[in-house]
C-alpha cells in the first residue's frame, strides 16, 4: 500500500499502537484493513499520502534521528473530504499531529503551474495574499491574536490566504477592509472537493470574522429569493443541491450570513465547475479579473473611454452558471464588444 511514499526512511512505532515495532505488526494490526480501505478512497487526492506518513512514519535524520509525523494542518484538511467515510474511524483525532517540524507535502499546481488548493484548503501553504474582489491586500493575521490563538496548526503567516476551517469554509481566505471584512482569495481548486458538506459546522458562540451577535437565534423557512439580507459567495449548486435554509435573523446587509445545512445531503464527491476569464471585451475591461469564476459569481464589462458598447449587445454583467445536464460551467451571457462613439 506504501510502497511509493516519498520519503526512503520510516520509523515504528507509530501512533497507532506502539507495540507495534515492525511492518509485519503493522500489517497485521485490526485497523491495517479498514486503513487500506481509507488509502484506496480517493476521497482526497492525498489520502492515501497521509495514511502512509501516519502507520509508517517518516525518520528525519538531520539534525538529530527523529520520528516525523504529518502535519495536522494536512489531517485536518482531509479529513474534511473523508471525515464521512466508515473507513476514517480508523484513523488517529488530528489533534495528536504536530504543526511544526512535521512531515507535510508541497502546494498543489495545476497541470499549467498555477498554485491550487485541495479539499477545503487548510493545508494550503501558497503566497496569494490579496481581495480579489475589492483588489487590496489581505491584512495581517496577527492583527488579530484572539481569532488566531485556537489555531497554531494553520499556519496563519503574515497576510497569506488559510483556512483554518473554524466556519466550515471550503477555500482559503482572508481577512481585507471591504465592506464584508474578509474575502474568498483566487486561489483554483485542483481536483475534486466535496463542496457542501453532509452536516453544518457548529455554530460558534461568537464569530469574529463575521461580526455576527452571540446569539443563536434563526428564522426558520427563510425565502432566500424575497430576502433583504446581503448574501455573499451563495453558489448557484448549493441553491440547487440544499432542501432547507435556516438564516441568522440579526444579520445586517453588510454581514456576511453563517448558513447552516440542516438536513442529510447525499453522499456524493464532484469536481468543482468554474468559468475561466473571458478577457477584455474590444476596446474595453472586465473586472475582476480572477483565475477562476466560482457558481454564481459575476463579471462586469465596461468601455474605454470615447467607446461605448454596440446596438443589440449583450449586457455588461455575465454570470457563471451551471448546465444541468452536462455538469459544465459557463458564462450565462457572451462577452460584449464595444465601439467608437458617433459625435
């Protein structure tokens, strides 16, 4: 199961069991079984990765010879994909993985070079540091010591985009001074993500980012479509796929709303669907310009100056949206062109 890990040196015991001091122990252990289960799931794109690096760890041997075991920001950020699956009551609480001189694996890329997250990116480790949106940089995470104190593991650092998972984000973000207070980074997802969770999060007592009241009261059988609340990053999918709502009932327009799924979605993994930049319409700009358009989200054209946009264009505004029979994404409406103004 383990025989293409990236590192030649391992030690035993591991976590697991420490009686266990050889492979064939190992091997030969009642988890070992529901472990390979786990490893052949796919659930993550480096599952297997982590299971290898949990039972047989690996021997760092510079500066002194040490076990070195995976990171919890790694664990954490699988075992949001595979946190569901039987198979994963084998494994270790993440709670017990260290966050510094820890085994870790590199950044994604995309097959162009590109840096890409996978899961729900808690594990990212990549340099986007900027709203994409409002186009200013992300502030420091120190600026705020009491969000980052229950997260050692996360690798908050400077102004970089994390996820530290507290709200059951599904990508890197970062705190900004826009008018919601934080933004969703252009960082493109690699491969396949398990994009709306089987079961909310919990519902924290105060959440900082959101500025949202301590208190826990929720309108029931909300109507999204009648709402006055100002909804941010909702996807076109997730309307789609969730049977039930619930909203906190003291959200302004300005804050962003913590969403509660509070019924048993299927079990189901899907490739994240997103539009590509379309580019500048002739003689005219689109903003904002990301690598990857999420469901949902919209693109704004407009004209250079002394141009303006021809008869029977389409508008200025496009949404990505998702075909429903085929799965793919796309731009609900064609990238408008201008043209040099009659005086």
């Amino acid at each position: 199961m383990c025989r293409e890990i990236e590192y030649q040196n391992m030690t035993l015991p591991n976590p697991l069991d420490f009686t266990h001091t050889t492979v064939a122990q190992v091997e030969n252990s009642t988890t070992f079984s529901t472990l390979s289960t786990l490893a052949d799931s796919k659930c993550h794109p480096r599952v297997r990765d982590l299971v290898c690096a949990t039972i047989v760890p690996r021997c760092e041997s510079s500066p002194n010879l040490r076990q070195q075991l995976p990171c919890r920001s790694w664990c954490e950020e699988v075992k949001f994909s595979c946190g569901e699956l039987d198979s994963w009551s084998a494994f270790p609480s993440c709670e017990i993985f260290p966050h510094a001189n820890c085994n870790n694996v590199n950044t994604s890329r995309t097959p162009e070079g590109e840096e890409c997250f996978d899961g729900n990116g808690a594990n990212y480790r990549g340099d986007e540091a900027r709203g994409p949106v409002s186009g200013v940089d992300c502030d420091r995470w120190d600026d705020d010591p009491t969000f980052t104190a229950p997260f050692p593991w996360a690798n908050l650092v400077e102004n970089k985009c994390r996820n530290p998972g507290a709200h059951g984000d599904t990508r890197p973000w970062c705190f900004t001074s826009s008018t919601s207070g934080f933004e969703y980074c252009d960082v493109i997802p690699c491969k396949a993500l398990r994009d709306l969770r089987r079961s909310s999060p919990p519902i924290p007592t105060q959440d900082r980012r959101l500025k949202i009241p301590a208190e826990t009261q929720y309108a029931d059988d909300f109507d999204i479509s009648s709402s006055s609340h100002h909804l941010e990053n909702i996807h076109e999918e997730a309307l789609k796929v969730l049977p039930e709502w619930k909203l906190h009932a003291n959200a302004s327009k300005t804050e962003r709303v913590h969403i509660c799924l509070e019924k048993d979605m299927e079990e189901e993994w899907r490739k994240i669907k997103g539009c590509k930049d379309p580019g500048n319409p002739t003689f005219g700009k689109r903003r904002p310009i990301l690598k990857f358009y999420w469901p949902g989200e919209t693109i704004t054209y407009t004209c250079d100056t002394g141009f303006m946009f021809k008869k029977d264009s389409p508008p200025n505004k496009a949404q990505c949206v998702i075909n429903n029979t085929t799965g793919e994404a796309y731009w609900a409406t064609k990238r408008p062109n201008c043209e040099g103004k009659n005086y």
